[in-house]
C-alpha cells in the first residue's frame, strides 16, 4: 500500500478535529483524549483507572457520538452473571406453537461497550470479557458470534484500595492495549467544567468521523514503516522489564516480580505506529515509543514485595527502564 503526503494530512486533520469535538464535552485531560484515540485506531482495548466522578463515562459517550460508533454500557455489579454481558439461547415459539433456541444477544454486541467500573464484578463474570476482547467474537454453547466491527472495550475502574473491588486478573489486564491513569482536574479545569454541567449550556456534538473511516485507518497504520533500530529500542524495553533477563536494569532485579508478556511489545510497536501518523510523520521515532511505553507497560508487569514495601510506581520503573536502555542509530 503507498501512502502519499496528502493522505497522511487528511488523516492527521480528520483526527485533530475528533480531538476538538471531544473538547466541547472532556475539559481538560487531553493526553487521556488522545490515547483512547490511539487505542481505538490501533484496534485495542483501554482500561481507564480513576476515582468516581472524573467524567470516565463521559468520555466514553462523547466518543461514541464523535465517531458516530453504536455504543452499549455495562454496569458491572457482584451479581452480574456472563450471560448478562454475552448474550444467552432463549426459548422461542413460531405461528405454529413449534418450540426452538434462539441466541439473544447481549449488551458485548456495539462497536464500543462500556464497562463501567469493571472491578466490581467477580473474577468469572470478568473473564467473559476475554474471548470478546482479545478474537472479538462471544461463543454460547456450540455457536460462535463475531462482534461488530470496530469494536472496542473502554472499562472503567476503581483504585482496587477501594472497598467492594476486586482486582483484574493478569490474563483479562494483558488484553488492554492501554491502562489510562485518570487524574483529577486543576482549579481552571474546574472552572470549566462547572460552566459546561450547571449551567442551561447545551453542549452540540458534530459527528466527525465513522466506522468505516476508522477500518481504513487501522488498515494505513499496519504499513507505517519503523527502522530497525526504533524497533529494537522497543523491544530491549519489554525485555527489561523481565528480572531475570540480561537486559534487565538492576531497579528490575530488585522491585518487579515477572515482567510484560509479549502483547506489551505488540502494544508498543502498533501504538508507536499510530502516534507517529497523529503527528504527521509515515515512520516511527524513539520519542513515539517512549509516549506510548508508560500506558502500554504499566498494567503488564507486577512490583514485588519490595516494591510495595519501597512504595515504587510502576511509571517511575518505566522510565528507569527506558534510560537505561541504548538508543543505537
């Protein structure tokens, strides 16, 4: 596929415009903005983490109405079961009092699914978001469904310090191309933010783009070149984050437990991708890697006791492990 310059303008204009759509809804977190957009055109799934009120849901409905995607939300509870999210074969009857199975589906079937506050749902209603996030199909009984397309899972979730939260399982957090640490607003975004929701101010979303815009652009990204040495980087950074590994700084050795699994340096390697065509470049730089590194790595890899104990963040290991690793030109 040969992408020209104008191409790639066009897509970096569609985008910024995307982006300010958003803006008349989202103030402020315009770097959470902007990689659920990485996300979403890499193909991935996010998990945003904050406490309860930061407009996690919001941005989720806003983009939804910004992509013009169909847009289904989970509330996760303890008593969800997997068939209220998949879908379950119910019992039906024809003209002729003929009883048959017919599959219902469930809220999973929207190009994006929320599902909010995730953790709050036990382990086995968790784990039937796996199929569907990472083949995007849901299997019931002997049939399997495949999801409509672009589908993407955006889930939200509380501090697990919080009560009546249960953590992920490492499985169902390496699905999640990206984990979003959502920060509370500063004094002006307040501001702004109370003059858009208490307020008679009706806020008028223009849909600027669609599903088969997105799939085309996920198809343009998988051709985005990257040099090999970028590419290389890339890799020794997920490798480092593996005790045992040769590569392996010595904050490794001493705080992390196991490192990131393969999909971490597929998450970086197809996000660095996208962010160099945000900015309006058709090749890959050691800068793209670095921006997308701290959310793809942070949710795949684990602190040890010491770790805990020492009160390390797993961003502050990030960035330890991305000096120490040589940029080779």
């Amino acid at each position: 596929m040969v992408i020209d310059e104008r191409e790639i303008q066009q897509i970096v204009d569609k985008i910024k415009s995307v982006e300010e759509e958003i803006g008349k809804a989202i103030i402020g977190q315009k770097d959470i903005v902007r990689q659920v957009l990485i996300s979403i055109l890499a193909g991935g799934n996010v998990l945003l983490e904050g406490v309860p009120g930061l407009g996690k849901t919001q941005l989720v409905k806003t983009l939804s109405k910004v992509l013009d995607l169909s847009f289904s939300r989970i509330q996760f509870t303890p008593d969800l079961m997997p068939a209220d999210v998949a879908g379950t074969n119910i019992i039906v009857k024809d003209e002729k009092g003929d009883s048959s199975f017919q599959f219902q589906k469930g809220p999973v079937f929207a190009n994006i699914v929320l599902a909010d506050e995730i953790n709050r749902a036990t382990p086995k209603t968790q784990s039937a978001m796996l199929e569907a996030m990472q083949e995007q199909t849901v299997t019931v009984g002997k049939s399997t469904y495949s999801l409509p397309q672009p589908f993407m899972v955006l889930a939200t979730q509380n501090p697990i310090e919080m009560e009546g939260t249960y953590p992920l399982p490492e499985a169902q957090l390496d699905r999640f191309l990206f984990k979003l640490n959502v920060k509370f607003p500063t004094l002006e975004e307040l501001q702004d933010i109370m003059n858009v929701t208490v307020t008679n101010k009706e806020v008028v979303l223009n849909k600027m783009m669609n599903g088969e815009t997105i799939l085309n652009i996920r198809r343009i990204i998988k051709e985005v070149p990257i040099a090999k040495p970028v590419q290389e980087y890339a890799l020794k950074v997920v490798l480092a984050t593996h005790p045992e590994n040769e590569l392996a700084p010595e904050i490794t050795k001493k705080y992390i437990r196991f490192g990131a699994s393969p999909r971490g340096a597929q998450a970086i390697i197809l996000a660095s991708k996208v962010r160099a065509l945000m900015e309006g470049r058709y090749n890959v730089s050691f800068e793209d890697v670095k921006y997308v590194a701290y959310p793809a790595l942070r949710h795949r890899f684990f602190l040890n006791f010491d770790g805990i104990a020492d009160g390390m963040t797993t961003d502050g290991l990030i960035e330890e492990i991305l000096n120490s690793q040589k940029i080779l030109i």
